[in-house]
C-alpha cells in the first residue's frame, strides 16, 4: 500500500511539474502593434491636373513625418492625405503644401479606412525607389 501511495504521489508531482513546464513554455509570438490613429484630410488644391503640380506635393509631403498616403484626385481637385495623427495634423500638413499650392484649402477630416484609405501613387512619387512602402 505505500510503495502504490508513493507512486501516486510521484505521478502526481511528475504530471504537476509537466503541467507547469508546458503551460511557461510559451513560444515568445510578438505582441500586435497597437493600431495607430489615422485619418484623412481632404484637401481642395487648384492646378492638381498638372504633373509638376502633383509632383510637387509629393516631394513636399515626402519630407514630413507621419504621413502615411496620398491620393490625387483630378476630376474634383482633390488631395487627400493620410496621416498619423499623434505625428503630424491637417494644419501642418496645409503648411507643407502651401509653397507649392498656396491656394489649397482643407476641406474636411475624415477617419482613414485602413486599406481602403488613401494609397500611395508610387508613380508620381520623387522618392519612390527608396521608400519602402508599396500600395497594396
């Protein structure tokens, strides 16, 4: 009865201390980055039907952080930017544009849409073969 009760015990500890070496080895998996607020701003930009025009305002967007995207957008004379909004805002970037297009106007912020967003024109893009971000 004690060389069975002594087993028991042995097979108790054993499975306990299995148990707990399973339940520490936990495979390290990186933690999810924490979303980043986005938003676009939306921005009325005369001119925006010109290649040096739109050329232009990526290289001066290219030169301010926190910037995510931008779209050109002809027809309605559009530029919408995203951005990251603990890094740069719509007043900032209004003043990045502003040598080029100094007649732009903010029209309206909106929450960006993740990859629905504004996507990069790498095509337009003075820096596009050394950014590293590619539209999806």
């Amino acid at each position: 009865m004690m060389k069975l009760t002594r087993l028991t015990v042995l097979a108790i500890l054993v499975g306990a201390v299995a148990g707990g070496l399973l339940a520490a080895d936990t495979t390290a998996t990186p933690a999810a980055k924490p979303a980043v607020a986005q938003e676009t701003a939306v921005f009325a930009v005369p001119g925006l039907d010109q290649v040096a025009t739109v050329k232009a305002l990526s290289k001066a967007l290219a030169e301010k952080t926190g910037i995510v995207a931008a779209k050109v957008d002809k027809e309605k004379s559009q530029y919408a930017v995203t951005f990251e909004t603990a890094k740069t805002n719509p007043d900032e970037i209004l003043k990045a544009l502003a040598p080029v297009a100094p007649a732009a106007k903010l029209e309206k912020v909106v929450p960006a849409e993740g990859k629905t967003a504004a996507k990069p024109d790498c095509s337009q893009c003075p820096s596009r073969s050394g950014c590293g971000s590619k539209p999806e």
